[in-house]
C-alpha cells in the first residue's frame, strides 16, 4: 500500500501540490503583529515596573519613592521601544511600498 500512496505523490502535477496554500499573509496578519509587539512594550515593563517598585519599597521601607521610580524608568523603556519599533515598522513599509511600485512598473 505505501508503494500506491508513493504513486500518488508522484503523480500530482507541481502545480496542484500546495493546492490552497498560498506564499501571501493574510492582510490582517502584519498589522496583528505589530499591535502585538506595541501592546507588549507598553504592557511589560509597566507591570514587571508595578510588582518589582512595590517589593522594593516593602523591602527597604521607602514607600512609594522605589514604586515611582521604577515606573517612571518602565514608562521611559517603554518609549524608547515603541519608538525604535516604530522606526523599523515605518522603514519595512517603505521598502515595500517602494517594491510594489517597481514590480507595478
């Protein structure tokens, strides 16, 4: 039975092997992606900044000077990441923007 299925395989033209699949994302693919990496670099150093700030203050007794530092240092990664991502995000669309015109050419 293995040699019939082996046939098979063989017997299938090229073009009908990935039948259905196709090489293009979804067009709401990219756009998840990157709501998903924004949303992690305002999300994570925010909370990671909530827990640790208040362990420390607890810690060393600095209520809430330790809390408010740590979350003002989260806020301040946080913007440099999602400028930085950002800037990549906007430097990808133009590459394929400019892309897209020369294949349209």
């Amino acid at each position: 039975m293995d040699k019939n299925l082996k046939n098979i395989n063989k017997e299938v033209p090229p073009s009908l092997k990935n039948f259905g699949e196709t090489s293009e994302t979804p067009f709401w693919q990219p756009g998840l992606l990157m709501f998903s990496r924004m949303s992690s670099w305002i999300v994570g150093p925010i909370v990671l900044a909530i827990f640790l700030g208040k362990w420390l203050d607890k810690r060393y007794d600095t209520e809430p000077w330790l809390f408010l530092l740590t979350v003002g240092i989260a806020f301040t990664v946080s913007m440099i990441g999602l400028v930085k991502d950002a800037f990549k995000e906007m430097d990808r669309l133009t590459k394929e923007d400019k892309k897209d015109d020369t294949n349209r050419k």
